[in-house]
C-alpha cells in the first residue's frame, strides 16, 4: 500500500494543537539571575532580585518571586503583575521582609504562569547576619 501523503487530514488539527503547545511553553522557566539585599531601618530586609524569562505575553510570563527560608517557608512573596517581553533581564523589589532570627540566608525562586516554580534559585546571606 501506497502512502501519497504526509499527514492524513484528520491528524493536522492535532499536529497544530501540539505545536501551538510547544511554542507556548518554549519560553521555559523563570530563573533568578541576581540578588541584591539591603537591611532597613525597622530591621527588615529588601530585597532587588533580577528576574530572566522569555516572556511571551500574558499567558506565559514570571508572575511573581518568593523569598524563601531555610525550612521553605515562604518569608515574602512579590507578585509581578504583568509581562515583560522587551525587558529582559528585569530587577524588582520587595521591601518589609521579616526575616526570623536564626536565619543567614535565604533563597530567592520566582515561578511563571505556565511552569510554576522552577528555573535558577539564588542564594543570599543576609547582611547583619554570619552564617
């Protein structure tokens, strides 16, 4: 039996559907690149952490990132509001971080729309505090 065609026309709905899936989660995870972190004066932390993802829009872009503590809890959580698909890499901050005593360092992840939490996290000591 002879095959004239490459696809039967029933599969290119599906063949489109994948690959509209892929181009859709081709951006990847969101990484933390950078963080900068500075003690204020009510003995609370900010923090400027640089963010890198290709974003894609509004269905796949880094929505938010976390400070986390070294048990996982979650000590602060900055939420990006919107995408930035022509600032890459892009820095934010959060300010007012309490960080309980004890703790030395923190890790800073971010997640995006598509993949949640994921991508590089970054390790900071926190300054005041010796490891």
């Amino acid at each position: 039996m002879k095959c004239d065609r490459i696809a039967p026309l029933g599969l290119i709905p599906v063949v489109l559907a994948a690959l509209m899936f892929c181009s859709f989660a081709w951006a990847g995870e969101a990484d933390v690149v950078d963080v900068r972190v500075e003690i204020q004066a009510d003995g609370s932390y900010r923090f400027d952490a640089t963010v890198r993802h290709a974003d894609e829009g509004w269905g796949h872009y880094a929505d938010a990132f976390e400070i986390v503590g070294p048990d996982g809890e979650v000590l602060g959580t900055r939420v990006l509001a919107h995408p930035h698909v022509n600032e890459q890499p892009f820095t934010r901050s959060l300010g007012g971080v309490k960080i309980p005593p004890g703790i030395a360092t923190v890790k800073v992840r971010t997640r995006d729309k598509v993949h949640g939490l994921g991508g590089e996290i970054y390790q900071v000591t926190l300054p005041g505090r010796s490891k």
